[in-house]
C-alpha cells in the first residue's frame, strides 16, 4: 500500500502543481515557488521509494481496467528507477535555470511554459513507472501532447513549422507504428504486462518477432533512431530550457528507455538473441552514432551542434541494448542517466551564453571563457562525458558498453564506439578551446562580445554549475545507479 501511495504521489504531484501554477499565473514569484517547492517534493517522494526497490520489494499501483486484460497500473522496477531519479532531480535544476532564462531574456507566455513543463514531468514519471505496454503507450502520447505547446513556445513561422514536424514524427510514428506492435505482442504472446525475461519466448515465430522488433524501434520515435530523427534538430527553435527539457529531463530519454525497456521486459535478451533483425537494429544504431556525429561537425549553431550530437549519443543507447550483453545492457541504462546530466550541463550553457552575450553560433565563442569562466568550465566538464573520458560520468557507461562488446566479440560496435568517440571530441574540444585559449575578436571585427558582458544571471549560472558537479560526482560514487542497473540484468 505504501509503495503504490508514493507512486500515486510521484505522478500527481506534477499535475496538482501544473494546476496551481495556472491559477497563480500572474503572480511570477508565486508561480516559481509552487514550481521549486514542487520539484523538491517530487523529489523526495522519488528518493522515497529507491530503498524499496533495491530492497527487491514490489512496489506497484492498479488504478482501472478500461479492457479486460488492458490495465492502468504501474510497477517500480530498476530501470525506471534510474530514469524517474534522474527526471525528478533535473526537474529541481531545469526549474532554477528556467527562472533565471525566462526572466532574462523576457519570454512572453511564461504561465503556459511552466504549466506545460510539469505536465511533461508528470506524463514522465508514470511512463517510467508503467507495468505494461499500455499504460506506457498512454503516457508516451501525453508527453509529446504537453511538449508541443513548448516547442512553438514563440508562435512564429519556424516555431510552427518545427511543431508541425514534432507531431508530424511523433504521433506518427507512434500510431502507425508503435500501436500495432503492442497490438500484436498481445494478442500472439497474450501479454503486453513488462515482465523478467520478456514474454515472447516460445510464442512467437522468430520471423514475427523480427518484423514486431522494427516497427518497436522505429513507432518509438522519440529514440530519433535515423531516419526519425527530424523532429530532434527542428525542435531547436524553441527556447533552451525546453532544449533542455527535450533533450537531458524527459522526451528524448523517454524513447531511448522505452526501447531498453521493451528489449528486456517484452523481447527478453535470450529472446533477441535467435533474431536476425536484432543485428540490423545494431547496425542502424551505429550508422546513426557516427553519421549524427559527422553532421554535429558542420554545424555552427551551437544548439544545433548539441541536437545532432543528442541523436547520436542516443543511438549509444540503442546500440548497447542490441549487443545483447548483460553488461553492455547495464551500460545502456547507465547511459540513460549519464547522457542526461552531461547533455543538461551543455544545453543550459549554450542558454547562459545567448542570455548574457547572445551568441548562438560556433564560430562567435573565441575567449568567452575568460568572460565567463563558470559557464565555459561546466561546459567542458559536459564535454568531457559526452567524448566518454574521466573523470566525467559518460566514461562509465562507454566501459560497460565496450566491455560488453568485447564480450560477445561483437567487434562492429567497439569500431564505432571508438570511432564516435573521435568524432565527439572534434566537434566539442574545439569549443572548449577557443572559448579559454582564444582572444576575443576585436570589436569592429564582427562576432564581438558585447560591452561589460560577463556571466548570466545567477539562478543559471547555479543551475549549470550543479549538473557539471553531478556529472562528476556520477563518476566518483556511481553505486547507486550502478545497483540499479545490474538489478535490471540479474532479474
């Protein structure tokens, strides 16, 4: 009973506070505090339930039964632990940034944005806590149904266009794909329930489930496995705590977790193993890792940059559940939280340079380090972990990923996971560089820094600071997360 009264907690939190935002939406200081003092609550109710699960105790909620045999409930189970700890402690750290961005910068509809924020939390928290196919599916479809006010946040031309791809991709996918898989995993395996081991074995062909395995992969659309990657890059025109929001908190690692977690819970590894469309999904995971990778290259929009870099660190993800290896599968859902921090650092930085210098592009950042040496110094650190290298938190779950190839000999994936890696620093480390060792353009010479321009304003300096420090901290103590994950593969 307690169990399921801490998830009931954990998803209606967000919604009572999305409620009250609206209501107190004119007053910006009362529709702040409501969104901290939410997030922290959240927070704890999370945190709440960590020792029940590696306690190995169930913890699980069943509201209704729409359909015999279709419920509504939900189950607490290592992998959306992982993920409902990383949402609920990046909602506190996205919400500090938020204020100091939208204040900044003067953003209009400011009520909607963060009623529209929680909402995603929310839809987040119970889509890593469903314990089925169809509770999931009902919270996948809310989630890109509350993002899409976010992404046309401006209302303009491009912010409209971009919206129409979100959706256009999303729904799309997901209706046209996604829907008939679960359809069909029901009524041949005669259970969408997520369960150890999956539920597949034995009752459906190889062939079948080779054909059920793709349309999974690619309904699932917020895993932006190439070519269903559009919406990631287009979605950029909104502002950078919805970025942040898409790319580190939920929407994003909302795709990549669904995927690990239909993998383990419906194929199974054992299952997977015997089909040869598995291998396939590998290699266009890794064809989406390093052409992302190439692409992220070109670009100098910074937010760009960090979009297509998104795309290919999330494929990171699908690659390693592919492998089929209980450890690279733990580096898998290691990736999840790593990738979250790492990338939440680098999104809020480029916020922090627009908001106090307003440059969005590459090529405009020589020596704005030594202008604001806390911004730049957090988005090395992201830098870091995004390349894989210590003593950042992306360097933990490359090594359980490579070494989990290594296992299995499966050489194609550690040629990429190298070969990306390069890639990752010669799209990041010539940032870093020419931010600190640079000297500034001179002014009259275009691409100048403004007058006195030094850090942003203090809540996103704060926010920034903190995930550079957690994705530190994620390297020196990974116990926790690293517990959760070998739960995950020893079930």
């Amino acid at each position: 009973m307690m169990g399921g009264t801490l998830i009931l907690l954990a998803v209606c939190l967000p919604l009572f506070a999305a409620l009250s935002i609206w209501i107190v939406g004119k007053s910006p200081n009362q529709r702040e505090a409501i969104t901290l003092v939410s997030a922290v609550s959240l927070l704890i109710v999370v945190l709440a339930i960590l020792p029940l699960v590696l306690a190995g105790l169930p913890v699980r909620l069943d509201l209704i039964a729409p359909v015999e045999g279709l419920n509504i409930a939900f189950a607490v189970e290592p992998l959306g632990m992982i993920f409902a700890c990383v949402a609920s402690f990046l909602w506190i750290v996205s919400s500090v940034f938020s204020i100091g961005y939208m204040r900044g910068n003067n953003e209009p509809r400011q009520t909607r944005f963060y009623v529209c924020f929680a909402i995603a939390i929310s839809a987040t928290i119970a889509l890593a806590f469903a314990e089925n196919l169809f509770t999931l599916f009902i919270c996948y479809e809310v989630l890109t149904l509350s993002t899409y006010p976010l992404v046309t946040h401006h209302k303009n031309d491009e912010a409209r266009k971009a919206g129409r791809t979100y959706l256009g991709i999303l729904i799309g996918s997901s209706v046209v794909l996604l829907l008939p898989a679960i359809i069909a995993t029901w009524v041949l395996a005669g259970s969408i329930t997520f369960t150890p081991g999956g539920v597949m074995a034995g009752k459906v062909e190889p062939v079948i489930g080779g054909l059920l395995l793709i349309l999974f992969v690619y309904g699932i659309g917020k895993a932006a496995l190439m070519p269903m990657h559009r919406w990631l890059p287009a979605a950029m025109v909104a502002p950078t705590p919805v970025s942040a929001l898409l790319h580190a908190v939920a929407v994003v690692k909302a795709g990549v977790f669904t995927v690990v977690k239909v993998s383990v819970y419906i194929f199974g590894i054992d299952y997977l193993q015997n089909l040869f469309m598995a291998d396939v999904v590998l290699y266009l995971a890794g064809f989406t890792i390093l052409a992302a990778s190439i692409i992220a290259l070109r670009q100098d929009n910074l937010k760009r940059r960090l979009a297509y870099s998104t795309v290919s660190q999330l494929s990171y993800v699908i690659m390693a559940a592919f492998i089929l290896s209980p450890i690279s599968t733990m580096g898998a859902a290691l990736h999840v939280a790593v990738h979250a921090f790492g990338k939440i650092t680098l999104f809020m930085a480029a916020g922090a340079i627009y908001t106090a210098a307003h440059k969005t592009k590459v090529s405009e950042l020589d020596g704005i380090g030594r202008r604001m040496p806390w911004t730049m110094g957090a988005f090395a650190i992201g830098a870091i972990s995004m390349i894989g290298l210590p003593p950042a938190a992306g360097f933990l779950s490359k090594w359980y990923m490579l070494q989990g190839a290594v296992d299995v000999e499966q050489w194609f994936a550690v040629a990429v996971i190298l070969c990306s890696t390069l890639l990752n620093a010669a799209y990041f480390l010539p940032i870093v560089y020419v931010a600190f060792l640079k000297p500034e353009t001179p002014v009259g010479h275009g691409h100048e820094h403004g007058p006195g321009h030094g850090e942003a304003p203090l809540p996103i300096v704060v926010a920034l600071v903190t995930t550079g420090a957690a994705t530190i901290l994620l390297f020196l103590f990974p116990g926790p997360a690293v517990e959760l994950a070998t739960r995950l593969v020893s079930q």
